[in-house]
DNA sequence: CTCCTGTAAG
DNA sequence: CTTACCGGAG
C-alpha cells in the first residue's frame, strides 16, 4: 500500500473504531488558544486545572488576561508547568491581538489562512504546532496540525522517516485527505488518541490498535 | 544540546 | 526513583 493510501485508510479505521473526538475541548476561540500554549509538552490534565483557575480569576477574556500582572498570571497558570516561561508566552499572543487586532480575537482571524498562520507563527513561544492549533482548532481554517504522536506513529508504519522535518510530515497527511477543517480537525484528535493509547513513545503497544492492520512487517519499524 | 516545571504513572 | 506529557527558544 502507498503511503498516501495509507494515511487515508488510518482516518477511517481510527474514525470507525473511537468515533468523532469533539476536539478542540474549549468554550470560547481565546480558550483554544490559551490551551495551545499551555499544553506545551504538557499533559492535558495539567492544562486543565490552569485553565479552571484562568476561569475562576475571570481571566478567560482579551481584557482581563491582557490586564494581569505575568507574576499572578504565571501563579495561576502553575499546575500547566513551565508556569514562568507560559505566562509570558501567553503575553505575547495577547500583546498581538490587543495592540495589533484591538483586542479582537476575530479580527485577528479575519487574515488570510497564510498570514494569519505567519502572524502567530510570529509570536515568541508560538511554534509550528501551537501556530497550526490555533489556526485550525481556535480559526478554524484548513493547516494539518502534526505534532510528535503524528511523527512516532507515521514513522513506525513506514510513511516518513524518523528525521522528516515538519512540513514532510504535514505535507503527507494534509496530501492524502480530503482538505476538510472538520476532517482535519478531528484526524488530528485522533491520531493524539492513538498516540496516547496505542503508539506510547517506549514499546508501542499495537494489540487491539486499529492501526495495526496496516503494519508492513505485522510489527512496527525500530528504533523510534 | 540544554533549559523550562508541575503532575501522574510505571 | 524515572519517564512522559497535544514544544519552543537560545
């Protein structure tokens, strides 16, 4: 099987056996954003508990996020770790949206897919993935978010090489599937699942994957 | 490559 | 105790 066929047929066995997964899990655009930054080599858990906190301070809005001082935003964002450096990464994203876009979210989101993409992309402590979220998830706009589940599992299934920069990876799945933000959207949340279930970073467990069909050699490719 | 950091699981 | 976590910067 091609590589590209591959990727297609991964979406539906993995849709087919967990079903649609309601990403990104958020009440609000800002909430999506927030949780992007936060969850930085971050357990979700753990972005969770800052983001009640954010909620609780009534900090969840342009303004009042905007308006905290970084020491008490940093405190409340503690149990996300890397409290220090996040604050002020959320900072700058907010710098954006209020001192560029006018506090509005929504402006900001009016951009071309390209350069809205590129203008948080711009953003101190805004990577490639935390850009592509916020792009598709909060903006709702066509970007393939890989992030390192998508490398581990699409090197372990022969589809990339282990060294396969970013846009390789993306370029193979975005490629390969219809170009959809729902689609993308939820093959994202998927592959993630499958990541933290199945294809864990030390001895992948494949049994009772629903990936594990479309193994070439019955088992994954070594070493990740 | 190292640093940033809380939390939970093994 | 160590590893991993929906990474990014210097």
């Amino acid at each position: 099987m091609r590589a590209g066929e591959k990727v297609r047929e991964f979406y539906e066995a993995l849709l087919a056996a967990w079903g649609p997964q309601g990403w990104w899990p958020a009440e609000t655009p800002l909430e999506v954003c927030v949780g992007a930054i936060l969850t930085q080599n971050t357990a979700w858990r753990n972005v969770e508990r800052a983001i009640e906190n954010l909620k609780a301070a009534g900090a969840l809005q342009v303004p009042a996020l905007w308006a905290l001082p970084e020491q008490e935003l940093a405190e409340l964002i503690r149990p996300a770790g890397y409290f220090n450096v996040k604050a002020g990464r959320l900072r700058n994203f907010l710098r954006l949206v209020v001192e560029e876009y006018d506090g509005s979210l929504e402006q900001l989101f009016e951009l071309p897919t390209e350069r809205l993409r590129e203008a948080v992309l711009a953003v101190r402590g805004i990577g490639r993935e935390t850009a592509d979220s916020i792009v598709l998830y909060a903006a709702q706009r066509p970007v393939f978010v890989v992030d390192a589940y998508t490398l581990r599992l699409a090197f372990r299934h022969g589809i990339v090489d282990l060294d396969a920069d970013y846009e390789t990876l993306q370029e193979a799945f975005a490629g390969s599937v219809e170009k959809d933000v729902a689609v993308w959207q939820e093959y994202h949340a998927l592959l993630v699942r499958a990541g933290k279930l199945h294809c864990k970073k030390q001895a992948p467990v494949c049994a009772g994957c629903p990936l594990q069909k479309f193994l070439e050699e019955g088992e994954p490719r070594e070493p990740f």
